[in-house]
C-alpha cells in the first residue's frame, strides 16, 4: 500500500485525543501577576504603578515577618518608558510555589534599572521582611529585602552546561554538512519549499488552534507560548533518525534540517513576535531570541561547516561523537528539567489533563497534514514520509534552552515553557515512532517509490 493510503488510518489515530479538556483553576499568583501585567503592560497604567510603589513605601515594618525564599527578581513597566511620569517599574519577588511579594525599595535607592535586569536574569535566594497590606481595595503581599540576593551556583551550573552542550550539538550538526548539501534546495526546489511552508507556516497555526481550542489562549499564556516556540523552533536530527527508520527521503530530510535550521535566525524570532503576545500581556522577547540563535546555532554550524571542509576525514571521524552528545544532552535537558518541575508535572489542576495530550496531539497532526499536503502534490512516498518527520519534530534540545532562557524575563511563574517543550521533545519521539511504524506496514514498496 503507497504512502497516501494511510492518511485515514493516522486521521483515525489522532481523533482518539482528547479535544475538549478544558484548563483547571489559576493559582492566586497568576491571577494576581495577569491583573498587574493588565493594569501596567496592557494599559500602560504608570499612575497605578506609581501608586503601589508609594503605598510600598509607606508599610509599617514593625510587625514584619522575617522569610528567607527561593525564587526570581521580576519588573513590570508600561511600554513607554515609565521615566517619562517619573515613576520606576514594579518590582516584585515570585517564590518557587508562585507566592508574589512586591518590592519595596526606599525612594533613595541607587540600584539602576540595568542592575535590577541583570539580577531578574537569574533564580536567586532573598532574605525579606514581608508585610501583608491594602492598595485600591486589593490585598498585596510587601517586602523587603534585608540583604544581598545570593546566586544559587546549580542553577547557574545547569544554564551554562546546557548552552555549552548545546553549542557543541550544532558543531556535530555542522561536521555532518557541506555547501553542496544546500544544492538540493535547487535540485528538488517543491519538497524544500513544501516541507518550509509546513514547517513554519503550518505548526504555529496548529499550536495557535489548539492553544484557543483547550483554552490555554486566555487562560495560560505561557503554555500557549511554549507550544509557539516548539513550532518555531527548526527541525532536528531526530527527524532524520525517523526518516531513514521508516525507508524515506534522507536526502531531503538532511537537507530540510539544514534549510530550516539556518532559516531559524530569521524564522523563529519573527514567529514569536507574530504570534509571541497574548491578552494577558505576556510578550517574548524576539531580539533576545534571534541573538542566542546567532550565539547556539549559526556560528556552531559555521564553525563545524568549516571543520567538515578543511579536515573532512577527522570531521567524519568526529560526528558519531557528537551525535551521540545530542542524545545525551536532549535526555540531560529532559531529566534534569523534570526533576526540577515535577510538583508542576503533577498539578494538573493548573494544566488540567489537556496539558498532557495537546503536545503530542500537535505533533501527530503536523506529521498527518504534511503526509496529506506532500501526497496532494503528488510527491513520491519517500518524500512524503520525509516531509511528514520534518514538520512533526522539532529541535527540543533549542527550544527548551530558549525556554529556560527567556522564562524569568517574561514572567513565566512555573517555567511553564520550558515544561510545554520538555513535554513536546518526549510526545514528538512517540509520534514519530507511531509514523514510522504505520509508514513501513502501510508501504511495503517504498525502496522503489
């Protein structure tokens, strides 16, 4: 049976989700953080933001309570430069659990705004004195802080192990390739342009209506988020694995990896600015994104490409190394982050059992409608079965780096990102082996297609 034939068997398979979970309660933080958000991003409300900080000011600390807690400095400020009322930002602390106390800093603090960015890049441990007092009719928690933030030096081992790790991932992918392997993008012009459309024009429109299907849209900006930057993420290798298991196109799919990953400077940072801003007023920061791709992506390859071309031999010798520190650092990324998140895995009433199935119910629906695309333009099996893995599965390994990157700029108060792309790098894998196995009972004549 030829590769076409099995689209109704795979539409069969994705129909069995569940298509209408509905998200679980918000947590009071959230809540409170999406008012904030509202009240200061949204409308831009600099004399609200004004108001707090000097109602901070005026708390009473003779009744404080002394804590000391784990977690991220936050700042919220309007679009415009809040300089220009003569106001600062909103500085707050989120604890580990989601707790929210907002930072109350004396008017003569000589902290400058680069200062309070530099230490929101990190987890850290405060030491505080917490007030519990009224503003406009709300109840908020004060704070604060009784000495130095102190940097917590594993976290800080696991970010610059897992960029170096990465770094070195795109240096094997580049040790793989050659110029030459570019010429397919001319030589077969339908399935590279075919396989990008679907790539970065269909995934995100998947994410996009499953995000407003399941709710998550307006309710959980951040698992909507993590489902865009999976989609605009480029292929990976894996999707090459697959390929070459269910008897494709490897050629292609080499070939598409490579397009779509040198494509993802430009792709990725524009596709999260599109689609990368929500009602609650959560944004992603593009620039940032375009820039650690330049750092994790393009000049590895460029520098493992270069290594290929002038020391071919020990660069072949080199890449089966390097391939298997992918899978190492993908099982890494994936064992560390879920034993770090695993109360959040576990709250499913935040995430609702929705959580669970809408990222591989992505996967396997960009794998059925890439099959059903490339066999309506009538490309032969091995291509369609190519183009299928391509769309499906993602470079997680980059995605949830980018997560773990951005989460504490945006606000992402349970790393709900980097959650949604651990999630979506083990379902794609389960997807893809699915595929494989209904490609190969389903074409029995794909050596000859």
């Amino acid at each position: 049976m030829k590769a076409r034939n099995i689209i109704p068997w795979i539409f069969g398979i994705i129909l069995v989700a569940p298509a209408a979970m509905a998200a679980g309660t918000a947590s009071q933080g959230e809540e409170l953080y999406r008012h904030l958000s509202r009240k200061i991003i949204v409308e831009g409300d600099a004399a609200f933001m004004e108001s707090l900080n000097a109602r901070s000011r005026e708390i009473e600390w003779s009744s404080a309570e002394k804590k000391t807690v784990t977690g991220n400095l936050r700042i919220l400020k309007p679009k415009a430069s809040p300089g220009r009322n003569g106001g600062r930002p909103l500085y707050f602390i989120r604890d580990a659990s989601g707790g929210m106390f907002i930072l109350s800093l004396p008017a003569e603090d000589t902290r400058t705004p680069d200062e309070f960015e530099k230490l929101s890049e990190n987890r850290l441990e405060f030491s505080l004195e917490t007030v519990t007092a009224e503003h406009d009719g709300r109840a908020y928690v004060f704070a604060r802080m009784t000495g130095e933030p102190r940097a917590i030096l594993f976290d800080r081992i696991f970010k610059i192990s897992i960029v170096l790790m990465l770094f070195f991932v795109m240096v094997g992918m580049g040790l793989t390739l050659k110029i030459a392997d570019f010429t397919l993008v001319i030589r077969r012009p339908l399935g590279i342009v075919l396989g990008t459309v679907l790539q970065y024009g269909l995934m995100p429109l998947l994410a996009l209506g499953l995000s407003l299907l399941f709710g998550y849209y307006h309710a959980y900006p951040f698992i909507y988020l993590g489902l865009i930057l999976a989609t605009a993420s480029p292929a990976g290798v894996t999707s090459n694995l697959m390929t070459h298991f269910s008897k494709g196109d490897l050629a292609l799919s080499i070939s598409l990896t490579s397009v779509s990953t040198v494509l993802a400077l430009i792709s990725t940072p524009l596709l999260l600015k599109l689609y990368g801003t929500t009602g609650s007023g959560a944004t992603v920061p593009a620039g940032l994104i375009a820039q650690t791709i330049i750092v994790l992506v393009i000049v590895p390859l460029a520098v493992g490409m270069t290594a290929r071309a002038r020391f071919e031999a020990l660069a072949a010798k080199a890449a089966p190394v390097f391939s298997a520190l992918g899978i190492v650092t993908v099982l890494f990324i994936m064992v560390t982050g879920v034993a770090g998140n695993l109360g959040a895995l576990r709250d499913t009433d935040r995430y609702s059992l929705s959580f669970y199935f809408a990222p591989l119910i992505l996967a396997a629906a960009g794998m059925f409608i890439a099959s059903a695309a490339a066999t309506m333009f009538r490309l032969p099996g091995r291509q369609v079965r190519s183009l299928a893995f391509e769309t499906g599965m993602r470079n997680s390994a980059l995605s949830m780096t980018l997560a773990i990157l951005i989460q504490d700029q945006i606000g992402d108060f349970y790393s709900s990102l980097f959650i949604v792309n651990g999630v979506y790098g083990l379902e794609m894998y389960i997807a893809g082996l699915i595929f494989v196995f209904l490609f190969r009972k389903f074409s029995k004549n794909s050596e000859t297609e």
